[in-house]
C-alpha cells in the first residue's frame, strides 16, 4: 500500500512518462461539443478510454448519445470492435451521464511493468475514437438532425 503523496507521485510519473512516449495534442476536451469529452482513466485494475456525454440539459445528452448510437455498427466494425454504449451510466456521485468506453483488464496504475501495455492501449484506443470522431463530427454536433 502507498501512501498518498507516494501514490500522487506514482500517478504524476504515469502521465509524464505516457506523454513522453506520446508526445502528441489529444482531442479530449476540444470536441467543441459542450460537455462532451473524451478521457483517460487509469486505476489500479483497469485502464479506460472514455466518451463522457454529460450535457446538464437532458435532451441534449439524449440526442448526442442517440447520434452516437445510431452510428454503431461503424463505431463497432472499423474503429472499436469493443467499444461499449451505455445511455445511462451512473457515477459514483450519483449523477447520470452517457458513456462510451473500451477498457483493459488486468493492468495496473501502480505496477511500471504495465505501463508500456497501457500507454500502447491509451494511444490505440484513442486514436481510433478520434479518427471515428472526426469522420462523424459533423452529424454528432448537429442538433437539428434527426436520428
């Protein structure tokens, strides 16, 4: 077990040392969509991509989550084989958002031997949720369509 300032620096090295390797500008919070953005997430079982829709208007999260979903098969079939949707996903303070995510099991933030396996999955994974993004940009931010 680590103590918290022994677990803070842990954490601070992961994302140094993934940016070193990685030396790249991610989309993450410049999706220009309000409230929707895309996350890393790393803990001590798991490693997680994530697109977190959490518009405060309801409506709004709906027909961003529905835009999404609508276009699964070609999230699925040539981006994120393993990709999961879920409309309503609850955190842990209880508040509601929707989420798309692919995880990897089994590694761990406070085990270095891991971390080359996850940076490489940070890096593929993003990446494709980035290219599936950018090819349905348009149509994902455009409220006035239909689904």
């Amino acid at each position: 077990m680590f103590s918290k300032e022994e677990a803070l620096l842990i954490k601070k090295e992961f994302w140094t040392e993934f940016a070193k390797a990685y030396p790249r500008k991610w989309l993450l919070y410049d999706t220009k969509i309000k409230d929707v953005t895309f996350k890393f997430y790393i803990d001590n079982k798991k490693a997680q991509v994530l697109l977190d829709i959490e518009p405060k208007d309801e409506e709004k999260r709906k027909i961003y989550f529905e835009k999404i979903e609508s276009l699964k098969t070609i999230l699925l079939e040539d981006y994120l084989p393993e990709a999961i949707l879920e409309r309503n996903f609850y955190l842990e303070c209880g508040k509601i958002i929707s989420r798309i995510w692919v995880e990897k099991l089994g590694v761990s933030l406070n085990n270095k031997n891991n971390w080359e396996t996850i940076f490489d999955f940070f890096n593929e994974t993003m990446t494709q949720f980035e290219y599936f993004y950018f090819e349905h940009e348009d149509y994902i931010k455009d409220l006035e369509i239909n689904t």
